[in-house]
C-alpha cells in the first residue's frame, strides 16, 4: 500500500462513520490526507511528492488508530494533531480553544482580496486589538503583517490564554504582542485603530443541532444567545470608547447576518468579501458607530 491509498482507504472511512467537517477541511479526502501525512510525518502541502511513497505494516496501524480516534471521540483533527494551520501558519491548538477558522485571517492576509483592510487603514496605525483571541492566531497573523503594530489579545478564558501564549512564543512576537484576560472590552484600554473580533455568535437554534466536533469545543466561543448576538450587542456599544477616531472594527458573524440586520437595522456595516462570499465578516467605522 502506498499513502495515496491510506488516505482514500481513510476517506472511506470518515464517510462511512459520517464525520462532520469544518475545521480546517471540508471534505473526508482532505481530512484523511491530513490525518495521514500528519501521522507518517510528512509535509501536509506536498500530497503529489508523498502519493506514491510505500506505507509499512506498523504506519499503516499506526494511522488507523489515529483515523478510529478520529471517528470514536468526534474531536476535530486538529485536537487530535494539537496544530491547525491558519493561511499557511501552524498554529497549536488543544481542547481549550476553539479551532481557528476565522475568515478575517484572509483579509489580514491577502490585501487583493475584496474590500482590503489595507484601504480602512492609515499609515498612523499603531495599535490593534484581537478581540475574543482564543488561541492567539489573529493576534499572530496581524503582528505579522503589520509589523508596525502593537497588538492586545484578549479573551475571557484563562484557558484559551495560555494556549494563546505557545503561540505568541513559538513565533517570537512576545515583544508586540499583549495578552489580557478581559470580558469583552471591560479589561481594554485602547485607543485602537483596529479591532479585530471573531465573538461567539451562533444561535440558540443552530446550537442545538451542531455535530459533536463542534461541541467538543469551548461552548463558551460558540454560543451567542437566542439569535448570536448577544455578546455582539454589548461589543458594538462598548467598542467607540475604546476606538481612535479614524478606526474600524472588523466583525465575523458567519452564517447570522440576517439576524445581525434585525438586531441592528440602524447600522449601515460594510460587508467584506471573503473565500465564503460577502455575508460572514463586516466593517464598522468608529463614525458609524457613534453617528447610528
């Protein structure tokens, strides 16, 4: 057997046991290709270069033991792996913060990509908040960008914090990057010119249905109240205080648009182009915050 193989004999697997997907792949091919060029060492952007290599008996056990786990727990890959990789950044993860899967990764990463966060932004930029940090990976991310930038990144979990700072020290940004324990805005400071937030902002309904790999995760970065927008609310009032006049917030709602519209019909947001299409992260300005 080759690893080409093992990863579509593992694919069948997944499909057959009905895994769920979304935390780094979408489909059980690129789940078990992950989950096997993880186990055998391999580099996970080379597929082609590693298709054709010969698996012995003992990796071939090996990484069905990892693909039995995988279906048995319902844990994300990632959790299995402690690593998740965020536009071609690894980034460690474990069971105390959610897997990062942030569209605004994108905006931060590729300046061609719809509406730029680039053009929102001034030479002037300086400080920059990640707002419910989880494991630090928009921290990183923007520290790496912008190398001019100072960043706070903040979150209520303790938990998620520490697992925020194996990040922040496996890419050496101690130096630009803070981390604080705050619940929403209430530990901040500021002013900054850039917040980024990815909130808990699922409904109560969608909750209720969510496959166990979600569930694996911290409930509280997922749950967002009865129509996700709870925490939402008290950012969007809170937010200007804590904002230079010329800044922006860059919020992720994933699939609650509509209801981020009812919640705030006053609010005229830019909605932000992304690899999902133009309905899961938006732009306030500090203006149309305070003018609203």
């Amino acid at each position: 057997m080759n690893v080409l193989a093992l990863i579509e004999a593992g694919a069948q697997q997944l499909t057959q046991a009905g895994v769920a997907f979304g935390h780094g792949t979408t489909n059980a091919f690129d789940e078990a290709a992950w989950l096997v060029l993880w186990k055998l060492g391999l580099p996970l952007d080379d597929l082609d270069g590693a298709a054709q290599r010969p698996v012995t008996a003992a990796e071939e056990q090996a990484v069905n033991a990892l693909l039995a786990q995988r279906i048995a727990t319902r844990k994300p890959a990632a959790y299995l792996t402690r690593e998740a990789w965020l536009q071609g950044v690894p980034f460690y993860v474990d069971e105390r913060a959610i897997v990062p899967r942030s569209f605004i990764a994108e905006l931060l990463a590729d300046p061609d990509l719809g509406d730029s966060l680039d053009s929102w932004l001034s030479p002037d930029t300086r400080r920059v908040l990640d707002l419910c940090t989880g494991n630090g990976s928009l921290a990183v991310l923007a520290a790496m960008v912008y190398p001019d930038v100072a960043v706070d990144a903040a979150d209520i979990s303790a938990d998620a914090l520490a697992v925020a700072r194996i990040n922040v020290d496996r890419h050496g940004l101690q130096e630009r990057i803070t981390l604080i324990q705050s619940d929403g805005m209430a530990g901040v400071d500021g002013p900054y010119d850039l917040i980024l937030c990815n909130p808990p902002y699922v409904n109560a309904a969608s909750m209720a249905a969510l496959p166990a790999e979600y569930l694996a995760e911290p409930d509280l970065a997922l749950a967002g109240g009865a129509d996700g927008m709870d925490f939402v609310r008290q950012l969007l009032q809170d937010a200007p205080a804590h904002m230079t006049p010329q800044a922006v917030l860059v919020l992720e709602i994933g699939n609650e648009r509509a209801h981020f519209e009812a919640a705030f019909a006053h609010l005229a947001p830019v909605w932000l182009d992304t690899s999902a299409g133009e309905d899961q992260v938006l732009l306030l300005t500090r203006e149309a915050l305070t003018d609203a």
